[in-house]
C-alpha cells in the first residue's frame, strides 16, 4: 500500500546541507499498522511528510496504493490535479491537533469537504456520521476550547477521515497525551484499522505505541531504516535492536563459568511452562536475571534472560531444547564462539537427537 524507494531529503541550513532522509526503503503491505520509531532527529517526521508529499523528497520515489506521488509532482495542470486526487486519499493526524478555534468540531471536520466541493448537506451527514465513528456526537456544537487533549485528537482522526481514505498518517499522535488518554486513542486507530480497513502508518518515539497496535515495525537512526519487519520477525531475529528496546532485559553473569541466555517467547510457546521443564528434564538450576512481557497485536510476546550452570559448551543439549520448543535463543556473552550463538543445521541436528534421548 505505501513504498518508498532511496528516499532521500536534504534541507538547506544557513549555508550547509542536512539529510534528514538517507535512502529510505520501506514497504507497508495494505490493511497493517506499521509503526516507524526513533529518536529526535532520526528523519521520522521528514519521512511521514514526504509519504503524502507535504514535503517533496530530494530524490527517491513514493507509491500510495499503485500511484507513484512523486511522478505527478510538478508536471503541469492535470498532473497536479491527479495528485490532489491521490493526497485525498490519505488521511493525516497531527501530535498537535491544528483544529481551528473559530469552528465547532463539526466545522472543523466539515473542512476538508468543503475544499473538496461537498455539499452542505452532504457534509453534515459525513461530519456527524464520523463524529459517532470516534465517539463524540455529542460534540458537534463545541469549540476546540471546551474539549480535553484526547477528544481534541478524536476530532483530529474524525477530520482525517472525512475524504475516506485508505492511507492514515499519524505523526506522534500521542506524544502530548497522558498514558490512560494514549490507550484510548491507540485503540481507536486500531479499531478504525480494522472496521475501515484502513492502512496505518504512525510516527512514534514511544516502544509501548509499537508493542500497543502495531503489526509491524523499523527503525530509524539518522536517517536511516536500521531495521524493519512484522513484529513476530524482528523479536525471531538473533540481535535485532529493535526486539531489544520493545523487551528490555538485562542482567550479567554471576561467574565466569556461567552462560547467560536471551530466551523470547512468541506463538503458544509463550503460554508453556517450558523454563520449569528444562529445569526438571535436565536437573539443573536456572537463575532468572530478568524478563520483560507483554501482549502485542493481541498475542503474548516476551523475553527473559536467564543463567545456566557452566560454560556454554556444557550446555549445548539444554540450549538445544530450548530452540526445539520454538523459543529463539541469544548467547549474551559475546566473548563465546561465534558457532556457539549461530548454530549450523548438522549441529542442530545432532542436538535435536540429543534433546530427545535426555528427555526419555
């Protein structure tokens, strides 16, 4: 649904270049919320910009539902038409509202129909049916002045749907929102993702926005994507940084004849008791150093870093175990062998063999 291909943006500073966006390549698949994090000054709000064209791209090229934006850029009358039509379908919400004081909620949803050349009625109807939408009917009459932060924003979602988009942009939506109000906010971007069968794209600083609605997820640092895939993808990726900052653990080794293991928990793997059973299986003690979990898109997700007794040459069955019930498993220590964190597939099945003898 939304492609960009070598993005890139370089603004002009008091006599020098900047380049916010640094060959950008990012796919959303249609219907998937996909969120884009970073820190400030990674190039997130350059990016979402360029998707709808607020901002033209240095070079580079954007493609929203089968239309290449950057191709009608600047080509005369009809190509400029062409891509107003294409921008209308792409709905946008701001982190700071940008509702106008001197109209009531309905006027400021009714906005965008009148650039669009809707009829009075028609525009009502679409105003107070998109009001119900994000719960506010009873809003209609009230000025920006009289709403909360939150319904502010709803008043902002409302408005971006008002052209029916398929596109929806969020930049940091939620970043002036208290925690309880961002919950409420985050569901209802992914109550209208699934009842509208709207594509999301959100901006976001925040780990706990990804692991709240998104499907999937990248990185950004300094212009850059670092990382990216559906969330499942990047927590099964041995070193993904990402999986890392969604489920943050920590903990070092207790001696040095100790190894230490990542362990994430995804699927029905997350439900099982399976720390305790290799305890059992194996009669060794496992220390627990730290575990972060959670749900992300409904699912139960983790990781936990745990401490077997003994180098990790000792340990090679019990850690073989642990992969055979789906579980993806990180040395931490990085003085270990390379093979010892990569294991190639006649190694594994040896262990495999191994792994079901010792639990006989």
């Amino acid at each position: 649904m939304i492609t960009t291909s070598g993005l890139t943006k370089v603004y002009q500073s008091r006599g020098r270049e900047v380049t916010a966006l640094d060959g950008v390549d990012l796919h959303v698949r249609e219907g998937e919320v996909y969120g884009v994090i970073g820190q400030s000054g990674a190039g997130k709000s350059s990016l979402i910009r360029c998707v709808n064209l607020l901002e033209r791209p240095t070079t580079g090229t954007v493609t929203v539902d089968g239309v290449d934006l950057t191709a009608l850029a600047g080509r005369g009358r009809r190509a400029g038409k062409e891509l107003r039509e294409a921008r209308s379908r792409i709905g946008m919400v701001f982190q700071h509202f940008n509702l106008l004081s001197s109209r009531t909620v309905q006027g400021n949803i009714e906005l965008p129909l009148e650039i669009l050349g809707i009829s009075g009625r028609e525009r009502s109807r679409k105003a107070l049916e998109l009001l119900d939408l994000v719960g506010l009917s009873d809003k209609a009459k009230a000025y920006p002045t009289q709403l909360s932060g939150g319904q502010k924003q709803r008043v902002g979602i409302a408005r971006a749907l008002a052209g029916d988009p398929k596109v929806l942009l969020s930049d940091e939506a939620t970043s002036a929102l208290d925690p309880e109000t961002t919950r409420s906010i985050l569901q209802l971007l992914r109550d209208l993702n699934q009842q509208l069968g709207l594509t999301v794209l959100l901006i976001t600083h925040e780990m706990d926005v990804v692991k709240s609605v998104c499907d999937s997820a990248a990185l950004m640092k300094k212009g850059r994507i670092i990382e990216s895939g559906t969330v499942a993808e990047l927590l099964a990726t041995p070193g993904s940084e990402l999986a890392g900052e969604l489920f943050p653990v920590s903990g070092a080794a207790t001696g040095p004849d100790h190894t230490v293991l990542d362990v994430t928990f995804h699927g029905d793997a997350a439900t099982q008791p399976v720390i305790s059973q290799l305890s059992r299986t194996y009669n060794i003690d496992i220390s627990i150093l730290g575990a972060a979990m959670d749900t992300v898109a409904g699912k139960q997700i983790g990781r936990m870093r745990i401490e077997l007794p003994g180098r990790y040459e000792e340990n090679v069955v019990p850690v073989g175990f642990l992969r055979e019930q789906g579980l993806q498993v990180d040395v931490v220590d990085a003085a270990e062998p390379a093979d010892a964190v990569g294991l190639d597939d006649e190694l594994d099945t040896e262990i495999a063999a191994l792994v079901k003898d010792g639990a006989k």
